[in-house]
C-alpha cells in the first residue's frame, strides 16, 4: 500500500494544477486519472479541441471574406476536413503531453485507473488501495442528457462527438444557445453547415450583459446562424442516417419537427461523480449532484476536498484551477482566498465575448447606483483596419466612488481584454484609473481606456 500526503481524483484543469501545487509546496502527491492522457475534458474533447477548430475555420472566414479587398487575391482555399481534425488532434496531444512532463517535473505519480474512496483516508484504484491524509475531488463534470434525446455521438452527439464528425454535416441541429452550442455552431456555419439553435428560454447565453446578447445575437444571425426561441424540445428519432427534432413553441404550445444530419446537444453540464462513492462515505451531494464544500473546499467528511464543476458555481477551467492552488495552499497551512467576484467569462466565437463582474440589470435590481461608459470598435483605429469594428466595450462603476463593479466586451480580442479589466476590480480600481493609464496605439485595448472614459466626461474617439 503506497502513502501520500495528497492524492488528487482526476487531472483536468483543477485537478492537475492542485497537484502540482501541491507538491510545489512541500507536499507527496499522486494524481487519479482513467483516460489515456492527462487534462481531462477541457484539453482532449472541450476547450482546447474546439478552439483549435474555431481558429482553422475564422481563418478560411478571412480567407473568403477578406483578403481580397487586402489585395491577397486568388481562390479562398478549400476544406481537407480529415486534415483539419489531425491538425486538432495535434494540438491536444501537444498540450496533454505537456501536462505529463509537468507531473514529471513535479515528481508526481500518475495513478492511471478510475478512482474510488472505499473510507476516508483511502483511494482504490482498480486492485490497489493507496492512503493519503488528504484527498482532493477533481472529476470534473459530464454533458447533461435531455428527456427524449438519446446520444449517439454519431447523428446525436454532444460536444465531444462534434469534434470528430466523420464529415461535415450540410445541416445542424443545435440544442441550447449557452456557449458551446454557439462554438461549435459557428464553427459549423463557417464550414457551410445551415445551422439553427433551438434554445427553450427567451434570450441566448442568459445571464449575459443584455446589450451584449443583442448585439451578439445579431451577428451570429449574420454569420447565418438562425434561432427559434422560445422552444422545448420533445425529443429526436432518427432514421436513414437523418434527424428529426420535435419541439413545442412555449408562447402556444404548438409542435414543430425540423431535420438535420446532425444533432448537437449543448444543454449545459453537470457533475461526474460516478463510481466514486461518496454517497456511501457520507459525503453531503446537493440536488444538483454537486458536492456540498465549506469556504476551504472541505466535505463533511474529513480529509475529503472537492474543487471544480463537482463543485458549486460557473462550470470554467480557470475558477477550478484557482480552486486548485487554493485547496493546496490550504492544506499547505497557507491562507488562500478566492475572488468569485472576479471570475472572468469568455466565449470563443467570431467575434468573441469578454464579461466580468456584475451586469447592469443585476446591479439596477439590487437598488446600486451606477453610471455606464460604452465605447464601439468603429472608433478603433485597429479593430477598422483588422476588419473588426463590430461591438463595443462597456464598463459599469459605482456612481458615487467610481469603483468599477462589472464589464462586458463584445469584439476582437473580447478574450484577453477583458483582463485588464479583471485585474482593475481585483485591486479595486476606479474607471479614471483605467482611463488615466496610458494605452499603446494602436491597439484594441485603447477601447477599454476610451470605454473607462466614457464613464467620466467621455470618450476622446467616440
């Protein structure tokens, strides 16, 4: 029976970055895994995957739409569909080989095999029973199934099956408007699918800036994306290789059927805790299958932790992986703390969308005082030339201090700008900070400082 201090169960972004935290800090620590490499979801079959295809098919988007008024003239060129998945496959291997090397480096073990808890202290892995004082619950989550949708990652599939499609289908079916379902949609319409979403609530991405879910949705219907909202899907049959989705219009409860080659399934995620069994531990679950966790991301049962989408709050890489160093660091004895507030939100689409924060109609409903500074992408001088002067930068602050309390940006680079603003509220920044802080020109970022701007006595390029 081998001995750890930490043994980590599952090594997706929150768990392998606790572990190597972990051992960073002083700590003997192994690592859970079942698949065949390290990452879990996120690098082999979700974000990683699907933005190397978001980034092949904006290219051949630049490719037909643009270069030509750029003066690169010639045929746009055609899609090799089986070589623009090996080249997805390798950009996951490359990664998922680089986590490995890291667990070297870091000198911990990799328990390859499917993890079970038979007592507290103790992890099995298939015939061998490892100790540790501190076990860390890092599964990570699986796709949320819907009544009357069956899955079979070949007509009906959920985002994993997307990825590796045997051809690209001339009709989509995407069920639920939330990010994945407008990733992958995209991708899809960019490489000549007709797409529609069926999405059950009244607006896209809910919760969202509304200002940004406008704008947003009108250049996905653009980008010949189309939407029927309102909708509750029935359920899906399929016959000679085809789809047909049934759904009932929620305002007059009327069905409809629509056919697809393919059917994609994007109605959110919940947590993967199967076979671990914690239930029989005693280990509290709530409702929604998520694992009950105190401010330490301790169980009810001791010496069991739980981090990530097992876990309350946004289903995001990054917020399991500051669960990840923050578990470490206090098992460490050290005293970590993380900022919910301050949890960045992107989607990964053309262009993309950057929010931190709270929205305008959060802060309006809780009685808050506010003052709004917006500034568009047509006043940028970079985002003209770059073909991306679609959207706009908002910032929200506190009428009376000026304490920036939440952003949403819609544009070029949406992704990464949106940091600067995270970084601003995590040290409690005013919008005058931002807009008396001197930006390179020219640059997308000029259109946070003239959006902070915006916030005072306005923006100098609006």
């Amino acid at each position: 029976m081998s001995s750890y201090d930490v043994i980590v169960i599952g090594a997706g972004p929150g768990g392998y970055v606790s572990a190597i935290r972990c051992a960073q800090l002083g700590l003997k620590t192994a690592i859970v895994e079942g698949r065949e490499t390290l990452g879990g979801t996120c690098l082999n079959v979700g974000c990683i995957p699907s933005k190397a295809m978001l980034h092949a098919t904006e290219m051949l988007h630049e490719a037909e739409h643009n270069f030509a008024e750029m003066g690169l003239k010639g045929k746009a060129p055609s899609v090799d569909w089986k070589q623009m998945l090996t080249y997805k496959d390798n950009v996951v291997g490359q990664n998922t080989g680089g986590i490995e090397f890291l667990m070297k480096k870091n000198k911990i073990t990799w328990i390859k095999g499917w993890a079970s808890i038979p007592a507290a202290g103790q992890v099995k892995v298939g015939d061998d029973v490892h100790e540790a004082k501190h076990i860390i619950v890092a599964s990570g989550s699986e796709p949320a199934s819907l009544k009357g949708v069956e899955v079979d990652e070949k007509t009906v599939v959920t985002s994993t099956g997307a990825l590796e499609l045997g051809k690209i289908p001339k009709s989509l079916v995407v069920i639920g408007a939330g990010v994945i379902g407008l990733e992958l949609g995209s991708v899809y319409a960019r490489l000549g699918a007709d797409v529609t979403v069926i999405e059950f609530l009244d607006t896209i991405t809910p919760g969202m800036d509304a200002d940004v879910v406008r704008a947003f949705k009108r250049t996905l219907e653009k980008q010949g994306l189309k939407f029927i909202m309102g909708a509750a899907v029935q359920g899906t049959e399929i016959k000679n290789n085809k789809a047909t989705v049934t759904y009932k219009l929620r305002k007059d409860d009327s069905e409809h059927t629509l056919q697809a080659d393919t059917v994609l399934v994007a109605t959110g995620r919940k947590p993967f805790t199967k076979g671990l069994g914690l239930e029989e531990l005693g280990v509290a679950i709530s409702e929604r299958g998520q694992i009950k966790t105190d401010d330490h991301y301790r169980t009810n049962v001791a010496g069991i932790y739980a981090i990530g989408d097992a876990i309350d709050g946004p289903m995001l890489a990054h917020k399991a992986e500051d669960e990840g160093m923050a578990v470490a660091e206090g098992i460490a004895g050290q005293h970590p703390h993380v900022n919910y507030n301050v949890i960045p939100g992107v989607i990964y689409t053309h262009p993309e969308v950057g929010t931190v924060g709270k929205t305008e109609d959060a802060l309006k409903a809780e009685g808050r005082a506010i003052k709004v500074g917006k500034f568009s992408f047509m006043g940028n001088a970079r985002a003209k030339a770059n073909f991306m002067g679609d959207g706009f930068v908002k910032i929200i602050a506190d009428k009376e201090t000026d304490r920036i309390l939440g952003a949403a940006i819609i544009g070029p680079m949406a992704g990464d700008l949106i940091h600067e603003i995270c970084v601003a509220m995590e040290f409690g920044a005013a919008a005058e900070d931002l807009a008396r802080t001197c930006h390179a020109h020219p640059t997308y970022s000029e259109a946070v400082r003239e959006a902070a701007l915006a916030c005072g006595n306005g923006a100098i390029h609006a």
